[in-house]
C-alpha cells in the first residue's frame, strides 16, 4: 500500500482494513439496496454505510474506485431486481439480454457520476475541514442529480426515496427535492465514519480530522439534521388536516387486468366492462363527482369510437360524474403518430380535453435503434408513441389537473412544471401490471408520494394493479389499495394554490450541491 499522501492514505491493522474492504464491497449494498421497499429496512442506512465512507476516504485510489462500482452495481441491482427479469419478460427474449440491458444501464446512467462521487470526496478529503462531512453529502446529492438529468435519465434508487416513512424529515422535499434527503444520509455516515477514524489506533491516514475537529463536523451534520426534522414538523402542523368543505368526492378503479408484458392487436377493445362495472359500483356507494382511471385502460381509439363514447356517456350521465382514462390516440394518415395519453371525458361521453404524454419510456414507448425488430411491440397499430408537445392542465370539476402518466412521475422537475402552470392537484395514471412486480410498484409509488411534498398538492394515483391512491400535500396516505388486487378506491381532494420553494426554482439545491463540493474540491490545497 502506498503511504505518505492524502491520495494514497495508510491502513492500519490488517484485519480492520480487510473488514473495511468487506463492508464496502459486500454489506454496503446490503444496506443500500434492502432501505427501499418491499424490505423496508431504512434506519440502518443511516449507519451502514459509515465502513463503505471509510473505504471511500482511505483506501488507494484504485480500491476505493473497485469498492465503489462493485457496490454500486449490486446495491442497485437490488434495489431493482424485476429489472432484468421484466425486460426479457417484456421483449420476449432470453434472460441474459436483461442482465445485459442493467449493466448497461448502470454503465451509462449511475458509473460515471458514482466515479465522480469518489473523487471528488477524495480530493476534498486531501486537506482536514470540518464541512468535509456536510460537503460529502452535497456531492453525493450532485452526483444523483447528474444521473438524474443528463442523457437517458434514471431515478431508480435515489437514496433519499428510501425514507418515505420518516415524514417529518421527508417534508424538506418541498426545497430540496429527493435530493435533500439524500444528502442528509451519506452526511451523517460520513460524520460517523471522521469520528471512527480519528479515534480508532488501528486505522491510520495522514488526513484525517482530529478528534475535536470530527466532533464539531458530527456536531454540524446533526445540527442540520435536527433543523430540517424540525422543518418538517412545522409544515405538517401547519398543512393539517388539510380537507375542507370544498372537497370533491373521487373514486379510483383498479381493475387488476394484465394486458401482458405487449400489446397485441385482440387486446383492442378489451376490458371496457369490467371497468364501468367497477366504476357502477363507486357511482352508486360514493357518488363520486370525479372517477380516474389508470393508464392503458381504455384499449382501444377513444376519438375514433362513438359506440364506446356513447356507452361512456350512459355510464356517467345519472350522476353528472367526469372521468379521466388512459388510452392511446391517433393522429394523420397514412404516416400516423401515436401518443400514450389521458382523457378529460365529460357526463355525456364526449372528451372535454387530454394531455399527450411528454416523457416517454426509452425501449419501451420510443426506440433509439429502431431498427431492432424485437424491441417494438405493438397496441393495434402502434409501434412507438410520439412525445407530446406543451403539457396541457385538464380542466375538472375538482379543478385544474396536472397529469403525468407512468415514468413522468419519477422526475421531480415535470410535477413542478404542471404546478407553476397553474395546476390545483396531480394526477398520474400507471399501468404496473406489465411487469407484475409488487416491489417495483411499491417504489415507484413512493416517488409519486415524494412529489405530493415538493409541490405540496393532493395526488392521485391510478394503477392498473395497485397501489391506487389518494396522498396529501405532507406525503400522508389517505387511501389505498393493495397491489395485485381489483378494487375501488373512493375519497376526497382539494385543489390548492401556492407555489413551494421547489416548483419555483426546482433543482437549485441540487445544482449548489454539484458546484459547491467541486469548488472546494478544485480549490482547497494539501
């Protein structure tokens, strides 16, 4: 081991520097992948990964570099173990192509700023600071932003979904967005991980932290931690119940219907009954003014149809009720376009407006190699959708809607733009059937539930099979369903007005916590 610098630091204890290596290659991915749904195990990653900062601090360049993409590639794979599985299931391909397609993914979207990660904290690390704790985080939190926004784009795994549960912490989201809470854990592993070093006799590097100096980092890491817990717990006191006599009553149906992992053309048509026979039900217990349906539902061309607008119409006419249904649309002749979209249909059956989907689902809705047959699959006669131009708000009884349909939920800055254009609550439609995985549709709920935070908007979320739910402005639950399952879900919402920190200026946080760590990376000196 190469000794003498801050970049090539001295381990000692050869069995405590083994054990550290262990951690960081084997247990840190544990505890990463196992704090998201189903598993649930989120407070240990509050300190599991204090060995995997120590690895990242001390070891030379190339371990630290090793441990960091092996964690990274098993902790993200299982944080998303439907993954591979899905794709070969959803290309009717041999598994091997999924296990290809993930490491692929993570090649493209999660290595490079991973890497970025390491050195970064390694340079800061290059001279003793009591910030070096709080700025490890930010440039955790930049490097989720990178990978977030740049190219393809992948949300899956951000650390901070994994603490939905802590709702007093989580409320920061309407500043910060996910990256907030993300930043707030690899901070306190990292506090931990100063004051295990400066204290232990077997661990040795020559830039290290005193033991005052890691105290007063430990000090300020939980001085912001309590700040924003306390955030928090103001802004949940202050929303409240936040129901009101100017509520409009929903209902949510979830048909449970697996359309198979694609589309084919006897799918057209299909299942109609079985949601308006769900849908009698609710109009007649609840008597809901609004009812939604998830994505996909209706698997057929709603304009092009008048015998199933007008059995529509028959169905909401009595109770005067609007609905909002996923299904695809059609326009021009003979070179058509498709887009993956939601309708506002009004009591009479005729559509009142719809929103085109913006942010399609790359191999799945668009195909950057088009020329590769078995990657298309099919609904009738389409073979790929078409982004949708300028978002349109749907106009309901409850108020303005701002829709986002399946993925769309998982970028913070999409629920944001619907709301600075005037939007009183969210709606997104999902059809999670596909991939028939209840882990995957548990996490992708929980970012949906993150988004209610940041823009502080009731949101409804419609799923072809579950979880379907009501959630208010502070992330709680009002109502669910459980996955896999066919049910109704009836409630009530409010459509809201204010603009949060987060809609008006987005990823700001994000973006301080990529230049302030790499400022302080390129200027601090040995």
């Amino acid at each position: 081991m190469i000794r003498g610098d801050g970049s090539a630091p001295q381990l000692g204890g050869a069995w405590l520097g083994r054990t550290v290596y262990l951690w960081g290659f084997v247990l840190a991915p544990l505890i990463y992948g196992f704090a998201f749904p189903l598993h649930g195990w989120a407070w240990p990653a509050w300190i599991g990964l204090v060995p995997w900062c120590v690895a990242q601090r001390i070891a030379p360049t190339r371990l630290a570099l090793a441990v960091c993409w092996v964690s990274t590639l098993v902790g993200s794979y299982l944080c998303t173990p439907w993954l591979a599985p899905a794709v070969a299931n959803y290309y009717q391909q041999p598994l091997i192509l999924g296990i290809l397609l993930f490491v692929g993914i993570w090649l493209i979207t999660i290595a490079p700023y991973v890497t970025a990660f390491t050195l970064c904290y390694r340079r800061m690390a290059q001279r003793p600071s009591v910030w070096l704790p709080l700025l490890a985080g930010m440039a955790w939190a930049g490097a989720e932003l990178g990978r977030v926004r740049l190219f393809i784009g992948e949300p899956f795994g951000l650390f901070g979904y994994s603490q939905l549960e802590a709702r007093p912490l989580v409320q920061l989201a309407d500043i910060t967005g996910v990256y907030g809470i993300s930043f707030l854990l690899i901070a306190v592993n990292a506090a931990i991980a100063e004051l295990w070093m400066a204290y232990s006799h077997r661990l040795r590097a020559q830039r290290m932290l005193t033991g005052a100096q890691a105290w007063t980092a430990a000090g300020l890491v939980a001085a912001t931690l309590g700040v924003c817990v306390l955030y928090g717990a103001a802004q949940i006191h202050r929303l409240g119940d936040t129901a009101t006599t100017t509520a409009t009553r929903i209902s949510v149906v979830q048909a449970n219907i697996d359309l198979g992992s694609q589309w084919r053309q006897e799918f057209y048509g299909r299942n109609l009954e079985d949601y308006m026979r769900l849908t009698v039900d609710a109009l007649r217990a609840h008597k809901p003014q609004l009812v939604f349906w998830p994505e996909s539902s209706m698997t057929f061309f709603l304009d092009e149809e008048p015998a199933y607008r007008g059995a529509l119409g028959r169905l909401l006419s009595p109770s005067q009720t609007q609905l909002i249904a996923g299904g695809a649309r059609e326009i021009g002749q003979p070179n058509a376009r498709y887009y993956n979209s939601a309708f506002l249909i009004a009591p009479d059956g005729s559509i009142l407006d719809k929103y085109d989907k913006q942010e399609l689902l790359p191999f799945a809705e668009y195909f950057p190699f088009g020329g590769i047959e078995l990657l298309k699959r099919e609904f009738g006669r389409v073979r790929e959708f078409t982004p949708g131009g300028p978002a349109r708000l749907l106009p309901t009884v409850a108020g303005l809607a701002g829709v986002i349909i399946c993925n769309e939920v998982m970028f913070g800055e999409i629920a944001a733009e619907r709301v600075r254009n005037g939007a009183g609550f969210l709606v997104t439609l999902t059809n999670d059937a596909w991939l028939g995985d209840r882990m995957y549709a548990e996490q992708a709920f929980d970012m949906a539930r993150l988004r209610a935070i940041e823009q502080r908007r009731y949101l409804v979320r419609a799923s072809m099979s579950g979880p379907s739910a009501i959630v208010d402005p502070t992330g709680r639950v009002l109502q669910r369903t459980p996955t896999d399952s066919r049910a109704t879900l009836n409630g009530a919402i409010e459509s809201r007005q204010g603009i949060t920190f987060y809609a008006r200026y987005g990823d700001v946080f994000g973006l301080l916590c990529v230049l302030v760590p790499l400022a302080f990376a390129l200027t601090k000196r040995g």
